[in-house]
C-alpha cells in the first residue's frame, strides 16, 4: 500500500449511533437501586441526568439518530484519520500491518469529546444549567468543558488529586474554556469530607471524585452529573469511532485480524470494537483486545460481581468487573486507567468470551509509547501506550495479521510522566492477590 493515510470526507461522518444492547449474545443484568437493591427504573435516575440520556441507557433501538447540532461540533474534528504505522512496522520489522485510529486530533486531545458534545446537548435542551462531572487524568474534564463552553452550558469538574497536581495544564485548558475545577477530595462535599477525614492525604481516585460529582448535582436542582465512560450512552456515542474505522479498512479492502485497545471505564475500547462485534458473533475471526494497567488489573484480576461505580455508594449496583468500589489505585500516570470497575456491557462481553482482556505495567507502555513517538511521531497519552505495547507484542509475533489500534489520546500534557520515564524513576506496581482478597469482601451481597 502507498497509502499511509485513510481520510472520510465530511459527509462520512456517521449520522447514527450504534447500540449493541440489541445484539449482545447473552441479556446484561439489569441495574439496582443502591438502596433498595430493587431493579433501577428511568425515574430513579431522573434527578442525575436528562430524560434523553436515560432513554438512551436503556434503550433496545439498535441506531440512534445523531442530532444536527451535535454533528455540527463533530465536523470541527471529525471524521478523524486512520493512519498505518509504517514506520513502527518497519522498526519491529513484522509482517502484520498496523493501523491506528486516531483520535487525539480532537481540540481537547482525545476520544472523550464524542461523548461529551452529545451529552452537553441532551442537558442543555432539557434546560439543564450545569454539569458536574469527574476527571482522572483531565482528559474527560477537558473535554465535557469544551463542550460546555460551545453549547453555553457552565461546567463544575471534581479532579483526581494525583492528576491536578501531576498535570496541572489539563486544569488550565479547563479553566480556558470556562470550566470551574476541583482537587478531589474536596471538602465542598460530604462524601468529600469522609474520605478526607479518614485519609487526609488521599491520592483521590476516579471512584471519589464520582461521589463528590454525584452528590454535587443531587444536591442542585438546576446541576446535573455526567459521567465519560462506563455507562451504555457513553459507550454508543463512542461507536462513531469503530463506525467510521470500519468504513476505512472497507476502502483499502482491509479486514481485520486483531483490534486492541486500552481501558479506563472502557468506552474508546467500546466505542472502536462494537461495530465489528455483530460480524464476531456470527464466526468472523476477529481478536478483540482490551488492554488495562497492572496496578487496576479490573478486567484480567476482577470478579464479575455486582458493585457500585463510586466509593461512597451513591451509583446504582451494576454488574461488572471489579476491584471493589473502595480500592484506590496507585498514583501511576494514566490517571484515566485508574477506575476501579468497567463498563457493564464490555464486562459481559469480556465475561461471555468475545473479548480477551491482557495487563501491562507503566514502564514497559511507556517504552512502547516512546518508541511510537520515536517512529510514528504522535506522542500519545500514558492511557494509550498501554495499547500500543500490546500491538507491538502482538505484532513481533510477525504474522500477516492486520492489527488496528484505537490511539485514544496525545500525551502533550504527559511530558513529566515521560521525562519520569526517560529518567528512570517510574514504578510498576502489580495489584497482589490479597488486595483482592479483601476486596472481595467490600463487595454488596446481592
Ligand atoms: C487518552 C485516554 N485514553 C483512554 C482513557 C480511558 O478511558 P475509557 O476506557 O473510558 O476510554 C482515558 C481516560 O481518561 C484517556 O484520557
């Protein structure tokens, strides 16, 4: 191929979502109440988000329309390229193929805009004033507050500590687009206030700063909560990804062999493979990769149980891969891959067999990241280095396998993880088997 480069044109970009909850090959377990354990109805999660959203989680429609206000955001960076890796491939001199999807060219830096705009859309239309929302790494609080700014909606971001302090430009860049930010825990909340009282140099986590979020938005009547993975909406509105992924490799006459990606809450891992789900369930043969950290090992240590998405119980029960809803990841630099559990709809497909699940430490996916940036010249997101060891181990197996990536994210704001990296001070942490043990034990009776 001479090609190193698949563009769309604008008129490619999707105009419907895909909803795999129809095709799933066995029925996800239905969410509960946190406090009755009773199944969840759309009323119970009206005061957290707009009517729309709520449809659209438990929706059964396969497509969904995407609006024109929200298509109209989606053409300042969409369709979105799909490059090969030549350069990489020729460095681990394989026979497969490379691809990456590549979706760091988004404004704020990564996939999480796909979601965000929809999202800021269905609130500000149901006359939602606010949005409060969590952040790990400052990928998703950058991007829900772009999309805040653009729609005219004000944005409240509850930040990982760990992150604020490591990465302290992703909190300008929110602050540039109007955005108001806090260092989570905080002591503006009472779930806040508990762990701060129990751990007054807590580190934070993704599972924290969702309470405080929730709490946030349950507490104000013109706020609402929204949440940058997990859930089925998020996931759906990431499928533009794999939707126009797919129609790529079809004007090359590619199929692919393998698609791998990595995993915080799972939806650019989501979002890039469930299109080509339908096509594994009927007997194509297509590995499907989710790649996570070894130090929140969710999909490769987890049990599949039921558990609360937040630390302090306030999310309702929902069945997944978990860590236990209290377990606080250390401090490595993909901050977004610090989440105790994973999306419902990814873990049962994980559970069911379609989709395989593989660890990596933070040294040897920043070796990989550097390499990438060394041979492809984009320098991707700690998040996404972790996907792009496992293409490179899967590629030295040096078969004629077409492998394709979802580059999820750029690491311009990372720059003091890789200056860690390339100065030899970053630890692997492996999450042992007693820790898991325990919590265990945290774990709903259910
Ligand atoms: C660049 C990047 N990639 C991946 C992730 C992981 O999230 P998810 O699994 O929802 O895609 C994040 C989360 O912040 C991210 O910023």
């Amino acid at each position: 191929m001479d090609q190193e480069k698949v563009l769309l044109s604008e008129k490619d970009i999707p105009t419907r979502w895909y909803n795999i909850l129809p095709d799933l090959p066995a029925p996800l377990p239905p969410y509960l109440h946190p406090g009755t354990g009773k199944p969840l109805t759309p009323q119970d999660l009206a005061p957290l988000f707009p009517m729309a959203l709520i449809e659209q989680e438990l929706s059964s429609e396969k497509w969904i329309d995407i609006p024109d206000e929200v298509l109209d955001v989606y053409r300042i960076y969409r369709p979105t390229p799909l490059h090969r890796a030549v350069k990489l491939e020729k460095a681990l001199k394989t026979k497969s193929r490379i691809y990456y999807k590549n979706e760091s060219v988004s404004p704020p830096g990564s996939h999480k805009l796909n979601t965000a705009i929809a999202q800021a859309y269905y609130n500000k239309k149901e006359g939602v004033k606010r949005i409060c929302t969590e952040t790990g790494a400052g990928q998703w609080g950058s991007a829900l507050s772009f999309a805040c700014n653009i729609l005219g909606l004000k944005c409240t971001v509850y930040m990982v500590k760990a992150s604020y302090y490591q990465k302290p430009y992703r909190k300008s860049l929110m602050h540039i687009w109007g955005a108001e930010v806090h260092p989570s825990p905080t002591n503006l909340t009472k779930s806040g206030k508990s762990v701060l009282e129990k751990n007054p140099d807590s580190p934070g986590s993704l599972g924290i700063a969702i309470s405080e979020a929730v709490e946030d938005a349950a507490t104000h009547d013109d706020a609402k909560y929204s949440l940058g993975s997990v859930l089925n909406h998020v996931l759906m509105h990431q499928t533009v990804i794999g939707l126009e992924t797919k129609k790529q490799l079809e004007m090359i006459g590619e199929k692919p062999d393998v698609l791998i990606g990595c995993v915080g809450g799972g939806s650019n891992f989501s979002g890039f493979c469930f299109p080509f789900v339908p096509e594994k369930l009927k007997g194509k043969n297509i590995r499907m990769i989710a790649v996570e950290p070894t130090a929140c090992p969710t999909l490769t240590k987890g049990p599949y149980a039921y558990d609360f998405g937040d630390t302090e119980k306030l999310t309702p029960l929902v069945k997944m891969y978990t860590l236990g809803h209290d377990f606080v990841p250390e401090a490595i630099h993909a901050g977004g891959l610090r989440y105790h559990g994973a999306a419902p709809v990814l873990s049962l497909l994980v559970n069911q067999g379609v989709i395989e699940a593989r660890a990596y430490s933070q040294n040897p996916a920043f070796e990989a990241g550097v390499l990438f940036a060394r041979t492809e010249g984009f320098l991707p997101a700690p998040e996404t280095n972790h996907a792009i060891k496992c293409v490179i181990d899967e590629a030295k197996k040096n078969e004629e396998k077409c492998i394709v990536f979802n580059f999820s994210g750029h690491g311009h704001f990372d720059l003091s993880a890789y200056d860690a990296y390339l100065e030899g001070k970053l630890e692997d942490f492996e999450h042992p088997e007693s820790k898991i043990e325990q919590a265990l034990k945290t774990l709903p009776k259910v």
